[in-house]
C-alpha cells in the first residue's frame, strides 16, 4: 500500500533543508572578512544613591570610549581599531581581531546628576558611578 501526502508549498523544511548553512559562514562578518565588535555587556546595580554600571570593553583604547548622559538615558559608544601594518613578503592567513564602531543605550529609573558621576576604565571593564538627582518626591493623583 503506498503512502499518500499532500504537497504544502508553504512548507519551511524543504526550503530549511536547501538553505540549511548556506549563509552561515557569512553572518556576523564584515566585507573584509573580519568580525565585527559585539555587543556591549553591562550590569547595572543600584543603592539609594546611586547606580554602578560595568561595561566590558575589551581591546578598546580608553581615549575612544565616550560616555553621555542626558537625564536618565545613558550612552556608552567606543571604536576599537586593528592595526593593519604588514611586514614585505608577510601574507596575511587568518584576522580575528576586530576594527569598528559600537554603541549601547540605556534607561534609568532616576535622573543622572553628571557633575557627580565618575568613570574608571581599567583591564578592558569601563566602571561608572552615576549620581541619582534629588527630585522632589513624587506626588500623587487623586482620582475623582
């Protein structure tokens, strides 16, 4: 007896199955073919007074890290560059170090008070200590 199955042209595995790692080698590669920075990790820890941010930054200069605050909204972007010198009659086989841009927004629960905030930036994690503004308290509504 033989089996009898409906053809579905919507079907995702026959197309799965034919693209099946077809684009894998390609993806997170820039067109010169080297990795590009990833994303920012943070961690973010609170008191009554402040926030303590950690970033990881590896292989980033410290002059190309740039922090901005505007109210509770904090922006970390760095560049990180790759030297690209190549000795005469050296052939370049493998680059796995990365050039490029990267940035990471966030946002806080309380306002920043710049004036008062720090930034330390040592073995590749940029730590910063960010001042919460005193605000009035918070009123409430009353619901007529």
């Amino acid at each position: 007896m033989s089996n009898v199955s409906r053809y579905d042209p919507f079907s995702l595995e026959p197309m799965a199955d034919l693209f099946q790692g077809f684009f894998r080698p390609m993806r997170g590669m820039t067109l010169e073919g080297e990795a590009p920075l990833s994303e920012v990790k943070i961690d973010v820890s609170e008191t009554d007074t402040a926030y303590t941010v950690k970033a990881e930054l590896p292989g980033v200069d410290k002059k190309d890290i740039e922090v901005s605050i505007d109210g509770n909204v904090v922006r970390i972007s760095a560049k990180a560059a790759r030297d690209k010198e190549t000795k005469d009659g050296e052939r370049v086989i493998r680059r796995e170090r990365y050039s490029g841009a990267i940035s990471r927004s966030f946002s806080l629960a309380a306002d920043i008070d710049e004036s008062g905030s720090s930034a330390q930036y040592q073995d590749g994690v940029l730590s910063l200590t960010l001042l919460k503004k005193k605000n009035a308290p918070q009123k409430r509504l009353q619901i007529n």
